[in-house]
C-alpha cells in the first residue's frame, strides 16, 4: 500500500527514509482529526515497506512543528455533546502509543513551537531533536484542560518535580531544559536541519543524528530545582502555592502568581492525573486515564 496523504500531511520518501511534514502553517501544523488518520495510515504504510527503514516528521513552515490539537473545533464540540472530540482523542491517543512502540526510528524534529497534540506526534519517538529555536510545552491547564496524548506519563517520570511544574504551568521549555525532562534526546542547530535531512535519506538514524548533534545552550530549569523540588511535593494545589509563597524566591512567588490565574478545576485534576500516572506502568495505561479525564472535562464549565 502506497500512503497518499493529504493537503495537510504531505508523504514523501527519499532514499531509506519516509518524511511526514505537517502543512497547516498558519495554524501552526494544529492537529485535526483528518490529520491524525493520514499519519496512521503511513506508518502503517511504511511499517511494511522493507525500502523505508526510517521515518521522519516535521512542519512547515518557520514557527514549528505543532501547536496541538484545534481547540476551537474541540470547544465548539463541546457544546454539541463532544462525541467528535472523544473519537478524535480516541485516534489520536492510539497513535501517540502506535509512535511509541514503533519498530522503526522514528525522527522527530523537534523545530519552533511543540506543544499539546505535537508533543504527542514527537515525544513518543525514538530519536527526538531539539533546536535552539524549540519551545516545548503542555499548556492545557491555560484552557482549563489537563496534559493528554501521553504527557502525564512523560513529565510523571521527569526528575524530582520538574514534570508537576511543568504540567501546572504549562510553562514552555528550551531545548535543553526538554532533554533534561525527558521530552527530547538530541540538540542539533536549526541551521544544520537540512544537512540532518539529507543524512537521514542515506545513513542510519542514529549516526545521521550523530553528526550533526552538539551541546545545548543551558536551560533554566536545573537553577530552579530547589524550590520546585521542596514545593510540589504539597498534598493539594492550594498548599503547592502556599510553598511557593512562602519559599521566599523571587521565582517561585511569581510562578504562584502564574498558577492562581489559571483554572482551578484543571489543576486540580492535573495533579491527580499525574500523580496516578506515576503509578502506571505502561504509556497504555496512562493514555486510557487521560482519554477518560479528557471525555469528563468537555461537561464542564471551563473548557475555553
């Protein structure tokens, strides 16, 4: 079977490598459900393409790969019952898993602005590049939702608490600070992208990878593990930001500050997602409680 894509997922294949190259740029490659399909059909494709021994995906356009999910069609089906929300997360959540078990490499590039739904196409692969220019995050809890498509198992296993900082905040990070929580592997200069392409059609992923990959810029993050590590660990939400207001750092009480404007509902659930799917073995498992925490939040009030 030769996958044929569609105007928002273009297929081509060079040498031994598939490219995916998402093509809403305007929307900033969003994810709809249209789009979730046309990524599966090719991995199915080229799963069984003994020509293809390497996939890789990426956005067009300058500001990233993915800026999640349509929010604007999810809220507007909301109001309508949500039954095409839940069959799109249902697909959706499938593929993050399908990505995570894939049995070839499977090369995320990782450029611009990865957030939401495209943290889901990328941060389940096997070889996954950051550049300088990468603004990683899961931003729901800004719209009154909870981290999905396999986020809450990602940040469950990041170190200390970073992954509860980043899942209550939503708040973006670079390259390094993505490695350092387990949601990227590689930094490579965004103006080595092009030769990494062209290397990935003729050289295995890992050393086409290899050769182009250097150390990242410093994040921020390993400077804030003190107080981040000394106030997640609070039971609730509430006393989460009474730590933080009470630390004394300049930072903390700002990221208080940060938190009290968001969706307390979405915060609380949040916490609670995380902190079971910490307990959770498999990403499997972890899809299924985000799939059922993501139906009961389209009932609620605070979905923007």
């Amino acid at each position: 079977m030769v996958p044929t894509g569609t105007a928002d997922v273009l297929l081509r294949t060079e040498g031994r490598a598939g490219f995916l190259t998402l093509n809403r740029p305007r929307a900033i490659n969003a994810l709809t459900h249209a789009m979730v399909l046309a990524v599966d059909e090719a991995l199915t494709a080229w799963e069984h393409d003994p020509d293809v021994t390497t996939v890789v995906i990426g956005g067009a356009g300058e500001r990233g790969l993915c800026a999640g999910g349509d929010i604007r069609a999810i809220h507007d089906d909301a109001r309508d019952g949500g039954s095409a929300s839940a069959a799109f997360w249902r697909d959706e959540y499938r593929l993050n898993a399908r990505i995570a078990r894939y049995p070839k490499p499977y090369v995320a590039l990782m450029d611009g602005i990865v957030m939401g739904g495209g943290v889901g196409l990328s941060a389940h692969g096997s070889v996954r590049v950051v550049t300088e220019r990468s603004r990683v995050a899961m931003p729901e809890t800004g719209i009154g939702f909870v981290p999905d498509v396999g986020g809450t198992y990602l940040l469950g296993r990041a170190p200390g608490e970073l992954g509860t900082h980043l899942a209550l905040t939503g708040a973006p990070v670079g390259a390094a600070d993505a490695i350092l929580t387990g949601l990227a592997d590689h930094f490579v200069p965004s103006t080595e992208l092009p030769s990494l392409v062209r290397d990935l059609t003729r050289l295995p992923a890992d050393e086409a990878v290899a050769r182009h990959s250097a150390a990242a810029p410093p994040g921020v993050l390993p400077a804030q593990r003190d107080w981040i590590d000394a106030c997640y660990p609070a039971e609730s939400v509430e006393d989460i930001v009474r730590r933080l207001l009470d630390s004394g750092v300049p930072a903390a009480k700002e990221t208080a500050t940060t938190l009290l404007t968001k969706s307390p509902t979405a915060l609380k659930a949040t916490l609670a997602t995380l902190r079971r799917a910490r307990t959770l073995a498999t990403l499997e498992e972890v899809l299924d409680l985000e799939f059922r925490v993501s139906c009961g939040s389209l009932t609620g009030p605070d979905l923007v």
